[in-house]
C-alpha cells in the first residue's frame, strides 16, 4: 500500500464522519442558539429549558436522517472492503 493511498483512505473517513454528523450537530447548535436567545429575552435560566428540546429534536433528525446515513457508511464501508486487492 502507498502512502497516498492511506491518506485517501483517512481523508474518506473523516469526511464521511463529518457527513454523518454534521445533521445532528448542526441542530443541536441552531436550537441552542434559539433555546439561549429566548432564555435571554426572557431570563429564564434553567438548564432543563435548553437540555430538553436540543435532545428531543436530535433525537427526531437523527431518526429521519438515519436510512441517509446508514446507505453513506455502507457505500463506504462495501468500496473501502472491495479495494482490498488492488491495494495489495
């Protein structure tokens, strides 16, 4: 295996890994932007105010991203085994 070969491989990697979890995360940031700009115009400061709806939604993109990301780490997973031989 060349070298160039497993940086291909390590760069695959970590863009499918920020593929996988770029849905979720980004909204966790965008509710706990709102959840803390609400908070603020309110002065509410409970922590359960912005734990409660971050996990909730999470939870509901998660859930329907989830057939998505499962086929990206399949296609991923079936090209990085079938490369096997032509890497030898």
């Amino acid at each position: 295996m060349e070298p160039q070969h497993a940086v291909d491989i390590g760069r695959e990697a970590v863009n499918l890994a920020l593929m996988v979890a770029a849905p979720i995360l980004i909204t966790g940031l965008v509710v706990g932007l709102l959840v803390g700009l609400v908070q603020a115009l309110t002065q509410v400061q409970e922590q359960t105010v912005s734990f409660v709806p971050k996990i909730v939604l999470m939870v509901v993109v998660a859930s329907l991203t989830l057939p998505w990301l499962i086929e990206m780490m399949v296609t991923y997973t079936s090209d990085l085994i079938s490369g096997i031989p032509s890497s030898l």
